[in-house]
C-alpha cells in the first residue's frame, strides 16, 4: 500500500463489526462456495469428461475469443489454470468479453511431483493497486480484483493473480454461469440419495429449498444449485459441521457427474454436453493439452480447496479484501514445486557439476542459474567434449529423479570415480533445448 495517498490510508487488522455485517459476509461467502464448486464441476467436464467422449477433434473448435496466449510450465513448474466465472458484460456487443467482470476467480494448481490438485479462490472484492478512472471521471487508486479485466484485459488480471500467489499462470478457462444448470441439464441429471431433511427459504433471494431426508432425489440443473448452498433449515437444524459437511454433500455430488458422464449411457447426450461447452466455455489452452492434463486430473492423488485470506477494509465507500501474503504464505508455498526428493533431504544438500558440451556460450550457466533458483545451491559448471546427447550421471534415483524432473534430461548414466567429487553430473548436449531455461 502506497503511504504518500492524501488520505494516508493505513489498512488495520479485521475486527468484527457487528451482527449485521457477520450475516452480510456469511451470504457472501456462500454465494461464492456455491459458484466455486460450480465451476470445478464444469472444469472437471472440460479437462476430463469432454476428451475422453469425444478426443481432440471437438476440442480444437473450442473458442479462446480474446484471450491471451497460454504457455506451458517449465519442466520444473506447476500447471496452473486461471479459472473465471463472468457476468453477462456488454449485453450490446457479446464478443467483447474483456468487458466481463470476473465475479468468480479460481486457480486450478497441478504439481507434477506429487500429483495432486489444489483449488484456489480468489474474492471477486480482493484489493489491487491500478491508477485508472471511474465511470464519473475520477482517478482511483484502489480497485476490486473483479475489474481488473475490465480496465486492463486478459494481462491485467493475470498480473495481479501472479503477484498474489507468487505463481506463472499458464493457461485460462472462461465458463459463463449459466452453464453450470446447463450442464447439468444436459447430462439429465443426477439421482442424490438426501440423508437428512433440506428446507430453507430465502425470500430475498428467490431461493426455497425443499428435499425431504431418505428419499432419492433426480435434480436437474436448478436443484442441484439448491443442493450446492443447503447448509441449516429454517428451525436452524441443519449440518452439524457447517461448511465441512456441505462440502461432503458437493464432493458426493461431483463424484456422482463424473461417474453419470463415464457410464456408457453418456454418449446419448453428447450433442446436449457439447452444445453447453461450445456456447458457455472458453480457452486458450490447445487441444491436446487438455487431453494431456485431463488424463493426469484424472489418476491425482487428491484435491484440496482454500480461499485466499485477508482483512476488510473500507475505501471510497465501499468494502474491500487486503490479502496479507505472510498469512497466507503456507497456502503460497504449497503452490510452488513439491519435493521429488524425501523430505529429510534437500536440493541444497548435493553437488552438481554442469558440463556444457555444445558450442552455445552459457548454456550451462543458464541451467545453473534456474536450478539454483528452485533450491540448489551447490552448483559448478564448466566445458566438456562434443555431446549429442543430454545425459545425467548419476548413481542415487531419487536425485536422478529429481534432475530429470527439473531439467527435462531423461538420459541416465552411472557416475565412475572421475566425479567422486560431485553427487551428479549433467552433461548438456546439441539435443538440449536451452531456451526453455532462461
């Protein structure tokens, strides 16, 4: 936060501020749980079902509209997917979607190493620092996060995601809301045993509630949204673990529409499923990456969902989120690159020769500097003989593993007495691409 500001704003820790306000945030936050568990519903139907019913031919006519180019992660890096859930934007000109507020803001994290998937939320009321002008004239300094796209496009909100969560996003999925209720429509359905009694009204929000405990229930796309927010009755029975338990309920359901979607009944309805992707979803992610990460999605060893945390504070009259990164730093951390290696051994813990054995000039110091940069630090490099072939010298498989993992080499050989003096040695060859390491 800028201290030179005339009103010298100074953010403060969240202090509760009354019922009122408690039930305001409470509303809130289960709206977005709902639109959250939405949409991984709609991704896991992208990166999984879709290539599997149909391959990369559909795919391919999946439109990006404007969005920017994705790239893919490094040999050594996580996949991480921006997920977006919009609102209706310029109802004049639709194909402006850089106009669309990111009501719902999500990053699908996959590590290589551990393979497992983590689900962040981002509040749409997240504060970011952009000079920009209001629809009356005024410059503001202070924005919600769910702006971002419309004063600066595509670029604008992946530089905030990246700088809040110290990551690279590789590739955006753009999925309207509608195509949640749509989806599940399409698919016909799905058949929920209700184990204890859901009835709830909400006036305010036309939202009425009404599935009586021990039957078994087919809920179209509507239902399944009342399904998703049920938490407590009207007597305020309900859940006795709160958000736990309704987030059993949602696993229970998403497992439920991938097994409904894997059952050979399925491609009945592949005209309605794809009718719904095509009309509600975009991408800039290529075909066969999708079918690529769909497959490893599919065989992850686990899925942990977490909401970026902060403190409210109040500017230019309205209510904003301030993410302090030092208390969100292990949910940070656990974003970045897992360890191959056991746990009680480190990167910096070996000695590394690196041999550069082309006529490129740096290329082994280029390798240096982006292993040192993931936790080595114990690194020689130097010149060797002509090499075709990229190799890694080595004799213990875990950090054989390891390299090969952070560097792309998958030639191994056994390390003699000439290095006794290094715990590996990577010898770059005319095969090594190096412009994927700097």
């Amino acid at each position: 936060m800028k201290e030179n500001k005339s009103s010298s704003i100074k953010i403060k820790e969240c202090t509760r501020k009354g019922a009122e306000r408690k039930k305001i945030l409470k509303k809130k936050k289960k709206a977005r749980r709902q639109k959250f568990i939405g949409l991984m519903v709609i991704l896991i139907s992208i990166l999984i079902i879709v290539p599997m019913l149909i391959g990369s031919s559909f795919i391919i006519s999946l439109s990006s509209g404007d969005l920017v180019k994705g790239t893919d992660p490094l040999p050594n890096e996580s996949l991480n997917i921006l997920l977006l859930g919009t609102d209706s934007g310029d109802v004049i000109n639709l194909e402006n979607i850089n106009s669309k507020k990111t009501d719902t803001i999500m990053v699908i994290n996959y590590n290589h190493y551990s393979k497992k998937i983590n689900l962040v939320s981002i509040p749409r009321d997240t504060l970011i620092e952009v000079d920009a002008y209001d629809g009356y004239g005024n410059l503001r300094h202070y924005w919600k996060i769910n702006n971002a796209r419309v004063l600066g496009g595509d670029e604008e909100l992946v530089n905030h995601v990246e700088k809040l969560l110290e990551i690279k996003v590789n590739y955006i999925v753009e999925v309207n809301y509608k195509a949640f209720t749509n989806f599940i429509d399409a698919i016909g359905g799905i058949e929920m045993y209700i184990e204890q009694d859901m009835f709830y009204d909400d006036n305010t929000q036309d939202l009425h509630i009404n599935f009586t405990g021990g039957e078994t229930v087919l809920l179209d796309g509507k239902k399944s949204e009342e399904f998703f927010r049920w938490r407590e009755n009207n007597d305020g029975s309900g859940l006795a673990d709160g958000d736990l338990g309704r987030i059993k309920n949602q696993q229970k359901f998403i497992y439920s529409v991938i097994q409904k979607c894997l059952s050979p009944s399925i491609i009945f309805r592949v005209s309605k499923i794809l009718d719904v992707v095509k009309e509600d979803v975009y991408t800039n992610m290529p075909a066969n990456k999708i079918v690529t990460y769909g497959i490893k999605f599919a065989l992850n060893k686990g899925i942990t969902m977490s909401t970026l945390q902060g403190y409210n504070e109040s500017l230019y009259n309205e209510s904003f989120l301030v993410v302090d990164k030092e208390s969100n730093r292990e949910l940070i951390d656990s974003l970045k690159n897992g360890k191959y290696i056991e746990d009680t051994i480190t990167r910096e813990s070996y000695s590394i020769l690196i041999l550069n054995g082309t006529r490129i000039n740096g290329l082994a110091g280029n390798l240096r500097e982006e292993m040192e940069s993931v936790g080595y630090n114990n690194i020689e490099v130097g010149n060797s003989g002509k090499q075709k072939k990229s190799v890694i010298i080595c004799n213990e498989k875990s950090l054989k593993e390891q390299i090969k993992l952070d560097t792309g080499i998958k030639k191994f050989a056994k390390k003699s007495d000439e290095y006794e003096n290094y715990d590996a040695i990577i010898i770059l060859g005319e095969d090594f691409n190096g412009e994927k390491y700097y």
